[in-house]
C-alpha cells in the first residue's frame, strides 16, 4: 500500500451561518489526488476532491476533524484551527 503524505492547500470562504473549507489535496508530487473522501466527523457530511484534487465542504466549524481518505493511500485527519487563508 503507497504511503503518501497528503499536502493541504486551503482556500476558505465564509457564508451566512456555516462556514465552507474549500482545497486542493495533492501528493508529494504536487499533483492533484482525484477522488479522495473528507468526512467532516462532527456533521457525517462528505465530499470527494474532483479530477484536479480540489474540494468544498460546507457547515465546517473551529476544531471540526476532518478525515482524508483514498484507496492506496494513508488515510488522514486534520483539525480546523481558523477560516483564515
């Protein structure tokens, strides 16, 4: 099974009430991972990184866990800390 970090460049955006966590997930490489699967572990709401490895998950709050996970690939958790770029 490949071990390969995550790197996480994130763009925020803030809406009314919740907030949005939009990124780009790519491997060491620096090219994007397509189909890697965010479960906000708070929420249970998911999404998946498009073709590019890019994201948006929405209803996103301070010290919500964030787990990362792909076939082939080390699964990963991060915490949010601030909506700040």
């Amino acid at each position: 099974m490949k071990h390969l970090l995550f790197s996480f460049l994130f763009l925020v955006t803030q809406w009314c009430t919740s907030q949005t966590l939009s990124g780009l997930i790519v491997a060491t490489e620096n090219n994007g991972i397509e189909k890697v699967q965010l479960v906000n572990l708070r929420t249970k709401l998911s999404a998946y990184t498009n073709e590019f490895g890019n994201f948006t998950i929405e209803n996103c709050a301070i010290n919500d866990s964030i787990q990362c996970s792909k076939i082939g690939f080390q699964d990963f958790v991060f915490i949010i800390t601030d909506f700040s770029n």
